[in-house]
C-alpha cells in the first residue's frame, strides 16, 4: 500500500489536555500538620516541592541509619591489602 503525501496534511492533536495535565491527588491532613506544613513552605514554594523535598531529606536519613546499623552489628572480613 502506497500512502500519498502530497496533498493536505492532517495533524492530530491527541487530547493534549491529558498529555500536558499535572496529576493531582488529595491528601488528608489535620489541622495542625496542615499548619505545620505552611510554616515550613518557603515564599513562592508550592506544597509539592516541600514534600518533594522532605521525601527525598527521608530517604537519605533512612539510608544513613540502615548503613550505621550494618556498621555497628555487621560481620566484617578484612581484605587484603
């Protein structure tokens, strides 16, 4: 089959409102948190970049404290130099 480019071309533009759409999701908070959580947003910095942010300061507390575990009941072998 021979596709015939010369004439009109017709572009389709695929519900680009799906493509560019930011997902968004509620999360339950009490009133406190919610207060807590203003208190630590920087001017201009949206709630999603804060959480972003203690997620990722989290991830890292959570590996430090995993590695200082192995290192204190770890069973280790010296290599040879």
């Amino acid at each position: 089959m021979q596709v015939n480019l010369s004439g009109p071309q017709i572009i389709f533009l695929y519900k680009l409102y799906n493509i560019t759409m930011i997902a968004s999701k509620r999360v339950a908070v009490t009133e406190a948190v919610w207060a807590e959580l203003s208190d630590l947003r920087r001017p201009g910095e949206t709630f999603s970049q804060l959480l972003a942010e203690m997620i990722e300061r989290e991830r890292k507390a959570r590996l430090v404290e995993h590695l200082m575990k192995i290192a204190d009941e770890g069973d280790f072998v010296e290599l040879p130099p």
